[in-house]
C-alpha cells in the first residue's frame, strides 16, 4: 500500500522512507507525479518547494534528501541565484530547454518521467 507524505516549507520530515525533493514544477509536472504515484506502490517523502524565497529551507532539504528535481525554467524567485550549486549537486535531476547545465551535472531529464523512471522504479 502507497505511504506517501508531502512536506512543504517550513517543515522537515523524519523517517526511513527514501526522499524526494521537486523544485518549481509545473502544475503538469505535478500532474504526471500524481498519476505515477496513485498508479504505484511505492514508499515515498516528497518536499515540495514552489519558488517560495525559502532559500535556506530549500538549501537544507536538498542536501537531506536522496534525490532532487529541478524545472530551471519554471524558476522565478530567488532561488533562480542558487541553481548552479543545487545542480551540481549528485544526487539533482534538472530539466530546461532554455539552460545546459550538462558541464556542472549531466544528470538532465527531458521531462520529470525521466527523473520517476530513473529514481522512483524499484
């Protein structure tokens, strides 16, 4: 049966669970995930960040968490000023057609599917 629990500013989440952290998604990105995850059984805490200015918080997170999904594009707060360092980090996936951040991290995804069947099958 489906666990999952969804974390959002300014809240922090303790557990065994694995642990995602989605940055400025689309409202379609959102879509897709929720399909995906009422489709699955799957085990999962998901932080949410949503161009909120909560730059500390979100620096936190992705630095507790095992994996990261960025949409680059879809970044219009001041987080926009810390996306080289949350991309490089190893554990991020970034997706944007305007930006290519492939020499700080290759780790892009054409659409937030790829991130899921990367890091949410088995």
């Amino acid at each position: 049966m489906n666990k999952i629990t969804l974390i959002s500013y300014p809240d922090y989440y303790h557990d065994q669970s694995r642990k995602a952290l989605l940055v400025n998604t689309t409202a379609d990105e959102r879509n897709t995930v929720q399909q995906f995850l009422q489709a699955n059984d799957i085990e999962l805490s998901i932080y949410t960040y949503n161009n909120e200015n909560q730059i500390e918080w979100l620096l936190n997170v992705a630095n507790m968490v095992d994996t990261v999904y960025i949409n680059v594009d879809n970044t219009t707060d001041r987080s926009y000023h810390y996306l080289s360092y949350l991309i490089s980090l190893t554990n991020t996936t970034w997706n944007s057609r305007e930006i290519d951040y492939s020499i700080i991290n290759r780790g892009k995804a054409i659409e937030i599917n790829g991130y899921i069947q990367k890091h949410w099958m088995g």
